[in-house]
C-alpha cells in the first residue's frame, strides 16, 4: 500500500475538530475511496449530515482508529510503525512528551 507522507504528516498537525474529507479519511486509514464513500465498514463514523460534501472530524476518525475491534491500517499508521525511519508521523493527535 503506497501512503501520501506529506498528507499523513499534515493531518498529524490538525486538532481533533478538524473536517476531512474522503481522500483526507482513506489516506489515514488505508481503506479505499469507494469503500469510505459507500459507508462499507462496520461501526465507522458517520460523516457530518449538514454538509453537501461528504465530511468527518478528524477525532472521530482517530478515536475510531484506537478501538481495539478496528482491523485497519490506521492501526499501524496511528502506533508509528508504518512510517519510513526517516520520517516520524504522530497520528493520534497526542502531544509529543
């Protein structure tokens, strides 16, 4: 699976109440377009019904990506492993020690 660096290291740096859209949501999770817009995944957070454009906040998504039961990239992507040793990307949203 190729991952956008640059865009998983920009998501890294937004706060929690940030929106993402589905390009933004599959390069987190490694889960495919077409899967995220067709809603296929089981307890996945629901996107913001206001909105003409499918959207999601950014916390929503990674506190999804914590569960235990979650069984998606973003498991990888959210405990660092994936990343090239080159290049450390905090997805959690969690504050450097």
């Amino acid at each position: 699976m190729n991952r956008d660096w640059a865009l998983l290291e920009r998501l890294s740096k937004l706060d929690d109440d940030a929106l993402v859209g589905v390009d933004e949501v599959a390069a987190l999770t490694g889960l495919a377009r077409t899967t995220i817009q067709q809603r296929r995944v089981k307890n996945f957070p629901a996107p913001l019904p206001e909105l003409r454009r499918l959207r999601w906040h950014l916390g929503k998504i990674r506190a999804w990506g914590r569960r235990p039961s979650c069984r998606c990239s973003i498991k990888v992507s959210l405990h660092r492993a994936a990343a090239p040793p080159s290049r450390t990307v905090n997805l959690t949203g969690a504050k450097p020690r």
